[in-house]
C-alpha cells in the first residue's frame, strides 16, 4: 500500500514538472512570436526545453502509455 501511494505522488510531481516546463515553453514562444523578438538567447533557450519537453513526454509515454492520452 505505502509503496503505490509513493509511486503515485511520484507520478504526481513528474506531471506537474511536466505542465511547469510546457508552460514555460509556451510562454517563451508566446513572448517571442508576440515581440517579434530576434534574441538569439531567448530562441536558443526555448527551443532546448521544446527539445528536452519532447524527449520527456516520448519517453513518458514508452514508459506510461496511459498517461498520454493523444
């Protein structure tokens, strides 16, 4: 019993770092598309967390396929 509510709450922080990283993703794309912006900074560093959010989720999903819903 203590060993499933253990991987639960595991799951349960793996999920909300998950959200976190894809919004924070979403917001640096928003911001850039927003101002038009040419900051290679900016570009570089959302395209690493898109890179790192899409390993992330594939590998979620071998993983735990029913956690992915699409």
């Amino acid at each position: 019993m203590s060993v499933l509510k253990e991987i639960n709450d595991t799951n349960v922080i793996a999920r909300q770092k998950i959200e976190r990283n894809m919004l924070s993703f979403r917001n640096a794309l928003s911001l850039m598309i927003l101002t038009r912006t040419r900051d290679s900074n900016l570009m570089r560093n959302a395209l690493k967390l898109a890179q790192s959010e899409i390993r992330v989720l594939a590998l979620i999903k071998l993983l735990y396929p029913e956690l992915i819903q699409n």
